[in-house]
C-alpha cells in the first residue's frame, strides 16, 4: 500500500488537535464534530501497527486498510475545508476581526450568524458523514480482531544466523573489483600493525558488497598477516548469543550450552588475547552490534582490523571507521561477462552472439550484480539463442527494469528498515520518471506540501525535510549525484523504483494518463503524467469519476494542458506544470483550496490572476524561467502559509509591497532589488528594508543590487538565526563600464549586507566594485561551508579568508582583474611569522578556479634566498619557501580544479607534496602550464585536457587513473608506478604511441598484468 497509514493516522490527529481550538472552527460551530473525528482516528491508531503486519498475508485485512485509508484521506480534506471557510468567515464578521481572540468569536452577532448558517450546516453534513464512515471502521470485525500495540523495537532474538564458513569466491568480473580489492587489501596491510583499524565497504543492496569482502578475506596476504580471522554474516534481526558463538567457531573455540553474553564475551576475549586479528562483519544495519557486543572483548588483542559491509555509512561512522569504500554499479561490459560467465557460456563466438541482447538485460537489470546473477539462473533453462533471449526480455516491455522476487526481497529489506517517516518520502520518489535527477530543494518541498513531514519543537519543515534526504542517501536508497559535491541532487536505482512503485501500485501512476480506466482513476492520489504523442493532456472522459488525486506531476515534453483538467482537480495538494506549453491560469484556480504547491517553471505565462490569493493553504509559488511574466498580483501578499517564492530567472519588473507580510517565508528565489520608488502599491523591486520581518528566512537571493539604496541600517541579515544560503547578485556579468558612484555605491552596499553567523553558502554574483567588504573574516563568516566568487571581475586580489574554520568548497569563476594568487590566500604576507600550529583552510575539500585569462603566477610562500656551504669550502646558494616548515597547507584538500587559466605557467611546489590527501587533480585550458612532474603524494586521478603547451608528465607515484586530451605537445609520461587506467581522447593516439607502451610494460613488470587502457570520445567528468 502506497500510503504509510501510521504516519497519515499521525498527521492526521496532528491537524484536528491543533484545529479544534482555533477561532476558524470556533466560528463554523463544528468542534465537537471534531472532536469525535479525533477520538476515533485517536482509536484506531493504536492498532494500526498490527493490521500492517497483517495485511500482506489477509486480504481481509488488507481491503480493511484500503477503506481506512480512503476515510483518512477524507478527514484530512475536511480539516482544509473546515479552516479556509472558517478563516472567510472571521474575515466577513464584523464583530470577530482577524487579530481577535476566541473570546470575541462567541460574540457573533445574529444577524452574520444566519448569514453563515449555510457555511457551517454543509461542513458539519460532511463531518458527521466522516464519523459515520469511521465508526463502521471501527466496528467491523477485522478491527475488533486487533491488537493493540506499538511498533516493536529491532533486532529480534529468534532469527537464525547466516553460515559463513563456506566463503569461496562466486564470478569475479572486471578489472574494477581487483582494482578495489588490491586497495582496500594494501590499506589493511598498512594498518596492521595498529591497536585497532576499522574500514567499511558501503552500498545498495545486491551491488557486491559482500564479494568484495570475500576477494578481500581469501587473499592469501590477508591470510598469512594475521594470527585469527573470522566472518560473520549479521543480518538485520541477529541474535547476540548467536553471533559469539559463530565468532568462536570461526576460530575454533568450543562453547557450552546455555552460557550468557558475558561469559561468551570473556571466553572470546581470553582467546584473542595478544594476538592479532581480522573481522568481518558481513551486512551489518545496527551499530551495536560492535560498540556493544564486540569491542570490549576484542580490546585483547594486539592489532584488530575490522571489515564491515552495510548498506547505510552511518552505521560506518558510528562505529568509526576510518576509511570507506563506495562500491558503484558495474558497467554494462563489466555486467555482460558476468552475465555469460554466471551461465558458463565458454565459445567465444557465442558470447560475441549474444552480446547486444545481453547488454540490453544487463540495463534492464539495472547494473546491479545481484540483478544480473538472478537473471542468469531463469535464462539457464532457455536455449542460448538470441531469439530466446530477446522472448525473454520481451516479458519486461512497458517496464524499465527486471524485478524478480529475489531480487525484490533483498531490496525490500532496505525499505522495511526505514522509520515510517521515510518510508512515505521513499515511495514518493518513484514519482520520478526513469533516470530523473532529484533535487533536494524540490523533493522536500514535495513531501512538505504531501504533509509527509513530522514537525519538531524549534526546527523548520525545510530542515527536518533535508534530513529526510540525506538519510535515505546514508541508507543507499537514493544515489547521490557524484558530479555535485554537496550531494544536492541524486536519483533512485531503477530497481528500487520499480519496487517502490510495486508497492505503492494502488495509488500512483506514472505514465501516458489517457490509458487509465476509471475505475483505476478513482482510486489514485498521485500522478506522473508522461506525455503521449499528442501535444495536448487530457483526462479519460469518465465524467462520474471522482478524481481524488492529491499530487500532478508533469514531465518535461510540448503539451498543453486540457482547460477542463483543473476543475476535476479540486483536491490537488500539489500541481506541477513545468515545462509545459502553458500561457495563462483559470480564475478558478482560487477553488482549489487544498493546494500547498504549484510549480509553473519555464511555461509561457504572462500572468497570474488575482484570484491566487484565495489559495490560503499554499505554501510554495514556483515561478522559475518564466520569460512571458512580468510581474506579480497584489494578492500574492495575502498568502498567509507560504514558505517559499522561487522566481530565479524570471525578470519581473512590477511586485506589491508587502512581502514582509509573509512572515513564513524560509525560501526567496530571486528577490527582485527596486530603486527605492514611493508607489504604494506595485513597484520595480523591494526594498532592502522589507527583508526587516522575514526571520525565518533560509535561503534568500538578492538580485538587480546595483539599484540597491544605501540603507540605514547593516542589520538587514544580522538577525536571520535560520538563514542557510544567501546569493548576492549585481548585474556586473557583462562588459560595461561603471562609474565611480556605482562602484562607490555597490561597495557601500555590500559592506552593509553583513550576513548572520549561521549562514552556510554564501554566492557573490557581479559584483564590480574593486574591494571585498571587512566582514570577509573568521568572525562574520564562521559557519561557511561553500562559498562561490563568480564573475567578481574588477577585484584585484582574492579575500583573505584561508582561516575560515569550516570552509569545505571554494569556486572562483571569472575573476578577470586577478594576475597572481600570492602568500596572502594562505596568510602568509611578506615579513609574517608564522606559528608552528597555523592551518591554511582547515577543512577545505574542493578547490576550484575557473576562466582567469590574466592569472599568471601562483606561489604558497615568500621565497627566500640562503648560502649554504657546499663541497670544498664553496657557497651555494638557493631558493627555499620561508614559511613552508612552519604551516599546515590545505590538510583535508580531495579535489582540485583548473580550468582557462592559460596564462598560468606553474602549479605551487607544495602541491602533490604536503596535500596529502588530494585524490582528483583537474587541469584544462592551461596553455601556458609545460610540465606536472616530481609530486610524490599528488592524486590517485588526473585529468588533463586542453594544456596545448604540456610536454611532460612524470614521477606521480600515486597517480592510479590518467585521462588525457588535446595535449598535442605532450611526448613525455613515465614514473607513474601505481597507473590503473589510461583514458585517451582520440586527438592523443598519435602523439602518445611513443609513452604508452613504456607504460605498458612498466606495469606489467609491477603488476604482472595488462594496463587497462581506453580510448574516451568526450571530456571526463569533474565534480563541481
């Protein structure tokens, strides 16, 4: 069943408690209408639990559920209804203004009363009707038969353990599983001599985990390194008892009957003591099972290494492990022979045959390793013929992936684990179509306005919303989007979706809406509408259909929308029309008074009717790239509930004053900067000023600045405790000249827009003044993560802000007027001294630079000249870096990017040296750059492209993968002892047959095996 009935129970009880007394429904005269409502969903909760357990065996139980859930449904549309026309009716009673307390509602005159008597008799039918329908509920058998009980807690202590013992190795394919096991092997080994060493394998369920873990148990290194080892399989439900005995079965020990936790502890313990050991914990889902069972006893030992696998890296951290390993979907060569070496197809030319056929089941099975071995046993008994095959697939057309039921049950573990507040936002992202990016702005402002979202004490919807998403990623139930470094996007599995639209089948649908029946139609809640061939979207002409659909959703396509879709659409809480070829709204729009959310991104209108305002309950008005809208209605300020207005990219030149009046607002996209013009009504822009009342602002972007007034306060954002991510914009992207009263005026501007301390991701966008303000330091900027310096054209030198405390990501595009990064980006300016325990960006991951034509030298440290005394009595002189002994450089540093700088003619010397942990070094457009060479710890991945002036690459020992492009000088590349992977662009087979066999054969002499090396057709892929 789609719909999670415990949290819908829940929230629905949320909302009557918190209606029944409010002056909306004091007025209407339905509380104790109500309040049965209340009691009885109040009821039913407690045994709800039970019928979900129940409800996959007993179809009685299950229909019972579907019936409930339709109720509920009902009761939550009721308390809308009961609010909105509640709300009308204070606002039309003279006697009981808005502001006036419940006191003044029993005030009402006879007169409004009789005129509101139609208002209220109508909702009050309705309500009674609900209580009809809920005590039937209530009454029937199947609940009579209940038990009462909540939510039982984890692990059992009946399941039966997993034998370990037999761990041969099943199909081990591509050269990307030896990559990985040789690594995590190496890094055991480097470790072995610790106190204790944790490392985790991570990733979805199915994917190769676990033959990881067995390439890296078996090796015979891995063997011969340790006195003891031991596998155990933990599973979700494990038993304690059980889990130390098979621990000391692996090692040998007897264990008597009936012996306690404790004791099997102490015997474990007095075993392993003095002697070194290696564990792993094979499906691991709770953290306990080390901090409480096993790492007391295992304290004994002299060295311990422990291995777990987990679907979830938080466990990962919790437990403390100090490295892991994201195992990735396997690419579909590397899926086709493990497809044919499972079936132990052994002629070349059969499997040269099958090949296209079989690439096609592997994407059908999703790339996933337990999909594709699954797969092979139900082709085991079909001819292998490639008409056998293709009948094969034919069973899964109109379905994008195969979901057998072993398949199914290995994932549907995943999403039984999760807590009934992220199951609901789980189904829901099946509401994507194939292949989507999720971004999380949308996504949780989807499950806000479904009402999926539990409320806490002090926290904002928005927050608790992102800690939703970051959840299922932690849990490998969504995939992060690895191009975006703060995770922001990411998509589902195509075989998690499928299973998420498996069980949530009866009320959702994603697909061509004019194939439904009726019968289908009136029983779903939510909808992706994929577009058909036709450019214009219709519902099926079933005219006594009840549409109950709460969410619309359209993919990108040129349709129109049917005129009569909306008005059969009254119960929508969420409408999104994006991309479609929409040009103008009903006025009847104002009837749909469930709506939280509507999205009209990159349609063609031009307005918005008036009657938006009547729309109490929206929260979110998404208007992005709307290129026909040129302003907003007067009534959007009567919105009361809304938490977000996004217009990024629309160029609006007439909004109403009022938007402070919003006072929920956390998210303002694009808040269009006017000249300060005395209109009392609509304006060019907003003022500075109104910003004054939105404090629970959390992303805020102020555009169109250089028409800002210079204000009469700098505490516009200082008192924004909730503001996250702020975006500054001056229209200086363009080649115009300024004068000196601008730039005076927009470096006024800025100096005043002092941010609060909390701000995390801080965007400059065209500024053109030639200095930063003061508060670019420590104390203003404290919580910053990501910062971004974008077209900051007239500015000289970068900020000094390498003492920043918690900087993870810095970008600096188009920086024009900067010609040298000297010893000030790092804080060493001439003459300092600099103490031993200074760290240069502490917490710095990702450094990019991006389109500096003019930028030439980049150097660290003032380098100073010294005499040495040399051989024979002789002086030597010779440049050293004053300050390099003396400071921490970038410790944390992964990534680095360089991209158009091509008058940039070296790299810092202590780059490759002191950043130890730099992984990806990306270089492109440095023309000027001749040679990356002697740089003993520099990245496991480069990428060069475009460097037309490069000639030598050489001595990176740690370099594992080399991609390389448009480098037509480049005729040198050696000493790069740990090469995996070569990626050649076509431009480079020529020029590079004179460097690639001395690779070739490097490696082999190393590693007694083929360099894999491959030809690229496009530029790689760096993360942004």
């Amino acid at each position: 069943m789609g719909t999670i009935l415990e949290v819908l129970l829940r929230s629905c009880a949320s909302k009557l408690q918190d209606i029944i007394t409010s002056e909306a429904i004091l007025i209407l005269g339905v509380k104790q209408e109500l309040e049965e409502v209340l009691r009885r969903v109040e009821l039913i909760q407690c045994c709800i639990h039970d019928a979900e357990k129940r409800r996959t065996k007993e179809l009685a139980v299950n229909n019972w559920l579907g019936q409930l859930r339709d109720v509920i449904y009902d009761v939550d549309e009721i308390v809308d209804v009961a609010r909105c026309k509640g709300s009308r009716l204070l606002l039309d009673d003279p006697s009981s203004p808005s502001s006036s307390k419940s006191a003044n509602c029993k005030a009402l005159s006879v007169s409004s009363f009789f005129c509101n008597i139609r208002s209220h008799r109508n909702v009050a039918i309705r309500i009674r009707s609900l209580n009809r329908k809920i005590e039937n509920i209530s009454k029937d058998k199947i609940f009579l038969s209940l038990n009462s009980s909540t939510q039982p807690t984890e692990n059992g202590s009946t399941s039966k353990l997993k034998r370990s013992s037999n761990l041969a190795e099943p199909n081990l394919v591509g050269k990307e599983i030896i990559h990985s096991s040789r690594k995590l092997v190496d890094l055991v080994l480097a470790h072995k001599e610790n106190k204790s060493y944790k490392l985790a394998i991570v990733g979805t369920g199915g994917v190769g985990k676990t033959t990881l873990a067995q390439k890296i148990y078996n090796d015979t290194k891995i063997k011969g390194s340790f006195k003891m080892h031991a596998w155990i399989c933990v599973s979700r439900d494990y038993n304690e008892v059980t889990l130390l005995k098979e621990v000391l079965r692996n090692i040998g020990v007897h264990h008597e009957q009936g012996e306690t936790i404790a004791e099997l502890q102490s015997k474990l313990a007095k075993t392993i003591e003095g002697k070194s050991f290696f564990l792993v914990l094979d499906d691991l889902w709770h953290s306990n099972v080390w901090t409480d069972l096993f790492r007391l006893p295992l304290h004994a030992t002299t060295t311990e290494v422990i291995l777990v696998t987990t679907r979830d890296d938080q466990i990962a951290l919790r437990i403390g492990t100090q490295y892991t390993h994201q195992v990735d979907l396997m690419s579909a060569e590397v899926g086709w022979e493990l497809l044919w070496r499972s079936m132990n197809i052994d002629e070349e030319k059969q499997v040269q045959k099958l090949r296209n056929t079989g690439i096609e089941i592997v994407r059908k099975c999703g790339h996933l390793p337990l999909a594709i071995k699954v797969t092979s046993s139900a082709l085991a008994s079909r001819d292998l013929t490639e008409n056998e095959w293709k009948q094969y697939l034919g069973k899964y057309i109109g379905s994008e992936s195969i979901l057998l039921d072993e398949i199914e049950l290995a994932l549907y573990l995943s999403y039984d684990e999760l807590p009934h507040r992220l199951k609901q936002c789980f189904l829901y992202c099946a509401m994507y179509v194939e292949d989507s990016i999720i971004e999380r702005k949308q996504v949780t402002m989807l499950w806000i306005a479904e009402g999926f979202i539990e409320d806490q004490p002090g926290q904002l919807l928005e927050d608790i919303a992102e800690e939703y998403y970051y959840e299922l990623i932690h849990r490998s139930l969504l995939q992060p989007d690895r191009i975006s470094f703060d995770q922001t996007k990411c998509k589902m599995h195509d075989l998690l979706r499928q299973l998420a639209l498996n069980i949530s089948r009866e009320e959702c649908f994603v697909g061509d809406i004019e194939s439904l029946r009726g019968e289908n139609m009136s029983k779903l809640r939510r909808v992706t509408a994929v577009a058909a061939k036709k450019d214009i979207l219709v519902l099926p002409s079933k005219d006594k259909v009840v549409v109950k659909v709460r969410t619309f959703l359209t993919v990108r396509g040129p349709q129109r929308i049917d005129d009569t879709l909306l008005k059969r659409f009254l119960l929508l809480r969420v409408l999104v029309l994006n991309y479609s070829l929409v040009q103008s709204i009903p006025d009847y729009i104002g009837k749909m008074v469930h709506l939280r959310l509507l999205n009209l991104d990159y349609t063609g209108i031009s307005c918005l009717p008036e009657s938006i305002g009547s729309l109490k309950n929206l929260q979110v008005l998404s208007l992005k790239c709307c290129n026909d809208l040129q302003g907003l209605p007067s009534a959007v300020t009567l919105l009361s509930r809304l938490r977000c207005i996004d217009l990024y990219g629309t160029k609006i030149n007439q909004v109403p004053r009022g938007i402070g009046k919003l006072n929920l607002l956390t998210y303002l996209g694009d808040y269009h900067v006017g000249d300060g013009s005395d209109n009392p009504g609509i304006q060019d822009g907003w003022n500075l000023e109104e910003l004054s009342s939105l404090l629970q602002i959390r992303y805020l972007s102020l555009v169109n600045l250089e028409r800002a007034a210079y204000c009469s306060t700098n505490t516009v954002l200082t008192d924004k405790k909730h503001l996250k991510t702020l975006v500054l914009d001056w229209d200086g992207r363009g080649k115009g000249s300024y004068s000196e009263d601008d730039v005076s005026n927009a470096e006024k501007v800025f100096e005043q827009l002092i941010p609060p301390h909390n701000l995390e991701d801080l965007c400059i966008f065209g500024f053109f003044g030639r200095r930063y303000p003061a508060w670019f330091d420590t104390t203003s900027l404290s919580s910053l993560v990501y910062l971004k310096l974008k077209h900051v054209r007239s500015c000289v030198e970068l900020p000094a802000i390498w003492q920043l405390p918690n900087l993870k990501y810095l970008r600096i595009d188009g920086a024009h007027a900067v010609t040298k990064v000297g010893p000030e980006f790092v804080g060493c300016k001439k003459g300092d001294h600099v103490c031993n325990e200074l760290v240069a960006f502490p917490k710095l991951e990702w450094l990019i630079f991006n389109g500096m034509p003019n930028w030439e030298m980049w150097s660290f440290f003032v380098e100073e000249v010294v005499a040495e005394q040399g051989e024979g009595g002789t002086s030597e002189i010779r440049k050293v870096d004053a300050q390099s002994s003396r400071l921490q450089l970038l410790p944390r540093l992964v990534g680095l990017q360089l991209h158009g700088c091509p008058k940039l003619r070296d790299l810092p010397q202590q780059l490759g040296k002191d950043t130890a942990c730099l992984k990806q070094l990306s270089l492109r457009g440095l023309n000027n750059l001749k040679a990356v060479e002697d740089r003993q710890v520099l990245s496991e991945v480069l990428i060069i492209e475009d460097c037309e002036g490069l000639e030598k690459v050489s001595n990176l020992p740690e370099v594992a993968e080399l991609y390389v492009g448009g480098c037509p000088n480049l005729s040198h590349v050696d000493g790069l002892d740990s090469l995996q992977r070569l990626g050649l662009v076509k431009d480079m087979q020529e020029i590079s047959l004179g460097w690639v066999s001395g690779l070739q054969d490097q490696h082999q002499r190393l590693h007694g095996e083929d360099l894999d090396v491959f030809t690229m057709f496009g530029r790689s892929k760096a993360q942004a």
